[in-house]
C-alpha cells in the first residue's frame, strides 16, 4: 500500500514537472490555440498539456508499479494510448477534421477490442435476463468508447474544466471499481487514482487563468482512457454497472446529448460547434469563469455522491434513482435553457399542471 501511495505522489510531483516543459515544447511546434469567436482565451494559448499527463502516467506504470498489472494489459493498452494520443496531438498542431479524428478515434478503439480484449459481451436487464452480444459485441464497444471519449472532449472549453470533472469522475470510478464492483482486480482502481494523481499534477497550470491547455492531446486521451476503464465493469454488462459510469459522468453525457439534441432542433450538423455548451450558459447567467468552472465541479460531484448510492440499492431503488435523477436534471437544463430559452416542455408541463404562470405566480 505505502509503493502505491508513493507511487500516486511520484505521478503527481511528475506531471507537475513537465507540463512546464511541455508548454514550451507546445510553442515550439505550433500547437498553439489562437483565439477567435468561439474560443474563451484572448492570447495564443498552447496547448498539448496532455502530453505531460500521458508521460507521468505511463512512467508511474512500467517503472514502479509494474508488478500491479499484468504484463500483456499493460502493454497492449500502451499501444492504444499511443494511438489516441498521436491523433491528439496531430489535432492540435494542425486541426483535423471530425471525421479524420474519428478515425484515430476508432483505430485506437479497435486496438483496445482486438488487443486488448477488453469488450462488452453479455448484458443482463431487469425483467429481461442475460443478452449475449455475440457480434454486436464489437460495435457495442466501440461506439461506448467513442461516445465517451467525445463527451469529455466536449466540455474541455475553460481553464481546468475537464481535468477537473475528469478527477471527480475516475476517483469516483475508483472508489466504485473497488470496493463495490469488482473489476477485474484492484490493478483497475490502482491505474484510474494513477492517471488521478497525473492529472492533478498538471491542473495547477490549467486552472484559471491557465498556462497551458489540455489539447486534444489531453482531452481525447482523458476521455479514452474513462471509456477503457469503465470497460472492465462492463465485459459482463448489467444495469447497475452500466448506470453507474454514465452517471459519474453526467455532465460531460448531459452536454454531450442535449448539444446533439439542441443542433438536431436547430437543423445544423451535430459536428458543428456552437457556444450554447453548459459553461456558456452558466457565464451567460452571469457567473464569471471561475466560478462556472466550480459550479460544474459541483454538479460532477453531485452525480457522483448519485452513482455511491447504487450499489446499496436494489433494482426497484435503482430504477426509481435514475427516474429521479433524470427528472431533476431535465429540470436543471431547461431553466439554463441549455437546448433554447424557449425550449422547457417538464417546466411548461409542471406550470399547466399547478397553473403557474411563467412569473412564478399561481
């Protein structure tokens, strides 16, 4: 327990060390942001920070807890971060298209369901038994992989937005992972508090204001590497396993599906961006950066205290939580008017139901 503990610390001390010189590496080579209309930061910003999580990370792996995981995981796994990475890095040095992202996307997806043998193959519903995937299996997984990848990308818009919600989410995994689901042996839970301690070290120079950004490089290999993890509950998928790491990831999946939703309503293509994401709205509303930035901390650990409260549910109590949970956060959306001001179909529902005007008023 002390190595591992040790270990966390050499991470973090580590991480804290290179993005430094991973800023100044990042200026060297042009991946820099440039501020235009949609982005928050006025001067050339650089970005690639991810570069020095993914170093810490895999330091920590191979150099000092290497007997906590089996060898040919370690190594397969190795390739599929590489993978991810380079397409994060070429994205943020000369801006790929979705599509060209896409496919670095779904090669390193492809490399974590071949490889690696990490996949979802059964799924067991209430009320309905056990599925077996069969050849479903593979597109079932790349698809989760990708989905979640993308969602954590998405909410990467201000200063230590996503390295923060990621922390919450994979400690939170962690402790799940651990003491509740029993995934695949603790060597799990050890790497997700790793790539914890990685990122904290790194989020002192991505808090507001920032110094460096995470890139894609970051982003895309964060979001990945939560898809992969979560993967290793998921082989022998059921509903509390399924629920519980989409509900620790709410805000990045809540942003992620009403952005599609709000672009599907507004005609324009999914892929295109837009500054209606729930850090602008909330800055909107008149909260400053930091401030946005918190609040969203705090609705990340809101749904994670949730996702702690399944494993001592039943399946009724599981189900009637995620009723309550998606009620209270369709609510939420629609007074922020994440998908449009004028676009609040529960509240108008709720107001013809009591009579209350749009006022408040009865």
């Amino acid at each position: 327990m002390y190595t591992i503990i040790a270990s966390l610390i050499v991470a973090g001390v580590l991480s804290l060390v290179l993005t430094p010189l991973v800023r100044r590496l990042a200026f060297k080579i042009g991946a820099v942001d440039n501020p235009n209309a949609r982005r928050v930061n006025k001067i050339p910003m650089p970005t690639m920070g991810g570069l020095a999580i993914f170093l810490s990370f895999n330091f920590v792996n191979f150099f000092l807890l290497r007997q906590q995981y089996p060898t040919q995981q370690l190594w397969t796994l190795l390739v599929a971060e590489i993978v991810i990475l380079a397409t994060g890095i070429i994205d943020d040095i000369y801006e790929l298209s979705p599509r060209q992202k896409l496919i670095g996307e779904t090669l390193a997806a492809l490399v974590v369901f071949f490889l690696c043998g990490i996949k979802m193959t059964t799924l067991t519903l209430p009320f309905l038994g056990s599925i077996e995937l069969g050849w479903l299996s593979l597109p079932v997984t790349v698809i989760w992989i990708l989905a979640i990848t993308n969602a954590v990308n998405l909410i990467d818009g201000l200063d230590g937005l996503a390295a923060g919600v990621a922390i919450i989410a994979l400690a939170t995994s962690g402790i799940t992972g651990y003491l509740f689901l029993n995934v695949a042996g603790t060597y799990v839970s050890i790497m997700m508090f790793t790539l914890v301690a990685a990122i904290a070290g790194f989020l002192p120079y991505n808090f507001h204001p920032a110094k460096i950004y995470l890139g894609d490089t970051g982003a895309l290999f964060i979001g990945f590497m939560i898809a992969v993890f979560s993967l290793y509950g998921l082989k022998n998928a059921t509903f509390i396993t399924i629920v519980i790491p989409v509900i620790i990831l709410g805000v990045p999946i809540t942003d992620t599906v009403y952005a599609i939703l709000r672009r599907i309503l507004n005609k324009k293509p999914i892929s295109q961006a837009d500054k209606h994401h729930l850090h602008h709205r909330l800055m909107e509303i008149g909260l400053s950066h930091t401030q946005t930035v918190l609040v969203i901390y705090g609705i990340a650990l809101i749904f994670s205290f949730i996702a702690l409260l399944y494993p001592f549910s039943n399946v009724l109590g599981s189900v009637l939580l995620t009723v309550a949970t998606l009620f209270g956060l369709e609510l939420f959306v629609e007074s922020i008017g994440l998908v449009g001001s004028q676009r609040r179909p529960l509240i108008n529902w709720i107001g013809r139901l009591f009579k209350i005007d749009h006022n408040g008023k009865k």
